[in-house]
C-alpha cells in the first residue's frame, strides 16, 4: 500500500487492511465523516453526498477535538480507496471515461517514480493514485447496450492493460459488436486472471481460434463462459486436458462436445452456469462425459422445469442456484406435480434477478422447494439487498419462516451462510450495516476523483 506523502503518514499491509475487524472500521467510519473540510479537504469531500441523512446526522453529533484526527481520516482514506478499487462496477459510460482518465493519470504519476508535487504533499488522493490500477481485482461492467456501445466496448477494452492484477471480469453488453482481435489479445495479457463471465458469441471458426487462444494465454482461469452457437463444439475452446477449469458456462443454455474428446479433458470440472430463458440444450455426449461430476448449477434466468428433465444426468448435485424471480410459483408446482425428486440437492440459493418480486410468493416457494428436494439442509439468499428488503419490509414474516423451515431442519440463510435472523437486532449489527452503505456509496465517487 502507498505512504501517505506526509509526516503524519500512516502506512498498512494489505494482509491487515483484510484482517481489520467489523468494530475497528465502525469506529473509523465515524471519526472520517465528521472532520471538517478545514482540517482534511480531500477525506472530507468523498463523504459530501447529497441526501445522506447518516452523514449528516454524524456530521452534527461527532465533533473532532483533536488535530489527531487528521492522522486518522489520512489512513481511513488509504484504507478505502485500497477497498473501493479492488472491486469496480462501470455502470455508465461517463463511469467508463472518468475510470480510463484517472488511471491513465496514475500510471503518468506511477512512471515519475511516485514522486508528488509539493503543493500536494499534503493531500492523501494525490499519494495514493500512484497505483491504484495494481490494486483491482474485479472489475464489473453493467453498460447499458446501445447503438454507441461498441465505441464504449472499445474504451473497456483499453482498461485491461491498467488493471495488471485483474482476477474477475464479468461484463453485459453487446461485446459482439467488437472486432475480436481488438477484445481478445488485450484479454490475453491479464496473466492473473482467474474467472471470465462474459457473452463472447462464437459466429465464425476464426473466432474460435480466438477464444482458444484466450484458454491458452491464461494458466490461471478456473471459471469461464462462453455463448456458443450450436453449430460449433465445445472441444476447439479447450486444450486437453484442462486441469484448472472448475466451472463452465453457457449463455445460450446449451453445451455441446465431441464424443471423440476423452472425459479428462476436464478432470475439474464440478460446476455449471446456464443462462437461457426457453430452454436447456445439453449434448448427450457432454453429459455422458462430464455429468456425473457436477455438483453445482446455476441457472440464470432458466425454468426450473428443464433442469428436471435433465436431472439424471447430475446423479452428484447437491447444490442449485435458481432465479425466483424467473421461476414463478406456478411453474415451479407444475415440476412438482409430475412428481419429480431431486435427492441429492442439498442447499438452494435464490437470485431475485428483478427488482420486484412478491413476497408472499416466498413462502410458497420454500413449501416447493421441500417437496421437490426432500433432503434440503438450507435456503441462502445470494444477495444482500434481497435480505435487506425482506428484514425491512417483512421481518415478522421472516421470522415465522424461518421457524418452519427450521421444524423441518432446513436454515435459512443470507449470502455469507449466517442465519438470515442472526444479529439483525443487535445494535453493532445494525451500525456495521449503515457503515457498508456508506463504502459503497464512496466506490462511484472514488472513480470520479
């Protein structure tokens, strides 16, 4: 991590930053937002967002009475930064330009040594900028597609030289409309990277050889997904065997494979992606070679309904990630009625891919789920917001369910695989929430600066 540029500089290892307990960042959290701009300009603006009645309620009860929290806002602010840019969200593309832009300037400021102006050496956002693109991991790109999209798939791609230590790329967009030399061979130069979600459509045999050559280029990758056109098999993507490969998707719900091809080609694979909102189309030949070692699917926007059907083919699975919010009641107890059991499922996860979803429809969801797994152990929740929603707007309801699943002996559980009820009255609980909110509204802010 960077020193600050200044006597009272305070530098960590990043193996602290990591270890730093829930009640250590409460405490800085609330030193930070409430320093006065005349004491840290630069940590106090990144804290100046409008309609955050938090802040300003700590603005008004937390008043510094020390300069040593000068000191303390400089390391809040070193830690932050290092915690917002290791993950990165692109939502827009005027996100795309500001990120590409400071970037660029750290790298121009990284290459004079990290040597900073003195009229700045007082300013903890000018010393950290020196590496910051060392310092992200994930990367996520949500652009809206759009007849401008390639123009932005464009500057994305210009991104991947300046994030050298990048492990996780997913991204949604139209990346078909980008030339595939121009996507590909900067893809290739990520050494680190570990997991690859991206829509990449196969339409021609010189595209293959591209994806094959991403394969080849990156030891490290033991996650990706392709969308793949019927026409083409899975084998051209992969050398044999592929030892690292843990996890394989499809976004057009169908993998295919060439008999001819051993089953060690894969001698890792244990999980499935599947994306596709009509229908599941597995080759036989894939499954005969590969099914017996799934032990998780997760099927974006798929109906529960053809994984039934499919069902023989995974005699191991025990976990299932299905989207309920693509999965109505409905067709979930038509899957029932046919009287089909998957016994080897143990945990369900839920995705709420829509933002809206009814929540008396949950309770007949877990009743289906009872009955179509009969061995279920736990129900987790994947996103927090989710479980925000739910303890916010419902939490009597909650409560009562998690009671009778637990008569069953089946939890109920959030993301992280704590009960969904645990700590949700404790004051601490509810401080440290507050608190994730704040960082998470710094992660734009910081890319603007």
């Amino acid at each position: 991590m960077a020193e600050i540029a200044s006597s009272s500089s305070v530098s960590l290892p990043l193996s602290v930053v990591d270890r730093l307990p829930p009640e250590l960042w409460i405490g800085i959290f609330s030193l930070a937002v409430s320093i006065p701009g005349e004491l840290n300009t630069a940590a106090s603006t990144i804290f100046d967002r409008p309609g955050n009645p938090e802040v300003a309620l700590l603005r008004t009860q937390l008043v510094p009475t020390s300069l040593a929290i000068l000191s303390t806002s400089k390391l809040f602010y070193t830690l932050s930064v290092s915690l917002l840019y290791r993950a990165i969200l692109l939502k827009s593309s005027k996100s795309v330009h500001l990120l590409l832009r400071t970037l660029n300037a750290s790298n121009a400021l990284a290459q004079r040594g990290g040597r900073v102006p003195t009229q700045h050496q007082d300013d903890p956002a000018v010393a950290v900028t020196a590496e910051l693109g060392q310092r992200t991991k994930r990367l996520d790109v949500r652009v809206k597609s759009g007849d401008a999209w390639k123009e932005h798939g464009a500057l994305i791609v210009k991104l991947f030289p300046l994030l050298p230590n990048l492990t996780h790329l997913v991204g949604c967009g139209n990346w078909k409309e980008l030339e595939p030399t121009l996507f590909i061979q900067p893809l290739t130069q990520l050494r680190h990277l570990q997991l690859l979600f991206v829509p990449i459509f196969v339409p021609d045999s010189k595209y293959l050889t591209l994806c094959r050559q991403i394969v080849e280029a990156l030891p490290s990758l033991s996650v990706i997904v392709f969308s793949l056109n019927r026409n083409h098999k899975l084998y051209p993507l992969l050398p044999a065997p592929y030892t690292n490969l843990r996890i394989l998707g499809s976004a057009d719900g169908g993998l295919y494979h060439d008999p001819c091809q051993p089953a060690k080609q894969l001698p890792n694979l244990r999980a499935l992606h599947l994306c596709h909102p009509n229908r599941l189309d597995f080759d036989p030949s894939f499954m005969s070679a590969h099914g017996a070692k799934i032990t998780t699917i997760d099927m974006e926007e798929c109906p529960l309904k053809e994984l039934i059907t499919c069902a023989p083919w995974f005699p191991n699975l025990t976990q299932l990630i299905i989207d309920i919010s693509f999965n109505t009641i409905d067709a979930i107890r038509e899957v029932v009625n046919h009287q089909s059991k998957i016994r080897s499922v143990r945990r369900v996860g839920l995705t709420v891919l829509r933002r809206q979803f009814p929540i008396r429809l949950y309770k007949d969801a877990y009743a289906t789920f009872l009955s179509l797994f009969p061995n279920l152990e736990g129900i987790r929740f994947m996103e927090r917001r989710v479980v925000d929603l739910l303890m916010t707007q419902s939490v009597q309801k909650v409560r009562m369910w998690h009671q009778d699943l637990l008569t069953k002996r089946v939890h109920l559980e959030r993301e992280d695989g704590v009960c969904i009820l645990r700590g949700f009255d404790s004051p601490c609980e509810c401080v440290l929430r507050k608190s994730v909110d704040l960082v998470q509204g710094m992660a734009e802010m910081a890319i603007h600066r």
